[in-house]
C-alpha cells in the first residue's frame, strides 16, 4: 500500500503566505480558495485557512506567538542556500529565530518563522 505524506498548517492569509512561499522559490501545488499547497523538501505542505484547518483538526489553532507545534526541517543543498534563503526570508517579512551558522560541526543551518509564526529549519549537512 503506497502511503504519501503531506502537511497542512493553519493560515491567516493566503495571498501573502502564497506570495511569501512562492518568492522563496516553492513550487506551487494547488491553489483553491481556502488553501494553497507547495512541495517544500520533497512534501506537499498545503497552508489552510484558519477556519477550514479547524474544521479539519476539530480543535482550535496553537498560538504561535506562545507556544511551537512542530518544527519543520528542510535540507539545504549547501551553504550558499541557507545564506540566500536567510535573507529572502527576512526581507519577506519572516523572523530569522537562529542565523545561519554552523552546528555541531558537521551541520550548517539558520531558522525562521514564517508569516503565521510556524517554525522552520534550513540545514546543510556535509558528508563529514
């Protein structure tokens, strides 16, 4: 049985979180009127209206500017990636939480929060 994987993530806004994601380099899935989605590490991510992602989780909506409900990782294809898409990121309004910097000494990687404040990790991983 072939199983998929996708992510759905409560937001406020869809033309700006469509316009934050796509100038990030995304691609685009689906746009419909209460969602957009686009592949980001290989995984649809599909970013729902606050009002149709309670329906579906039949629970409200964390508040992320008090608590994290996931922390999403992404790898990078290099350094040069995590650098470029650190300042994309905060000149599209988004909240670099960790600059880039190297970790553990075999990771390099920065973190943001995105629009609606859900937390994301960029990571380049040597073969070291």
């Amino acid at each position: 049985m072939k199983q998929d994987l996708w992510l759905n993530l409560p937001v406020k806004d869809l033309e700006k979180t469509k316009a934050f994601f796509s100038e990030l380099g995304f691609e685009a899935l689906r746009d419909a009127p209460d969602m957009i989605g686009f592949r980001i590490g290989g995984v649809p991510v599909m970013m729902v209206t606050h009002a149709q992602f309670e329906k579906y989780a039949i629970q409200t909506i964390t508040d992320t500017t008090k608590s994290t409900e996931v922390l999403i990782s992404v790898g990078a294809p290099d350094k040069e990636y995590v650098d470029d898409m650190a300042v994309k990121v905060a000149a599209l309004g988004g909240e670099i939480f960790s600059p880039p910097a190297d970790i553990q000494g075999w990771m390099y990687g920065c973190a943001f929060a995105d629009l609606d404040g859900h937390r994301w990790n960029l990571l380049y991983m040597s073969d070291h």
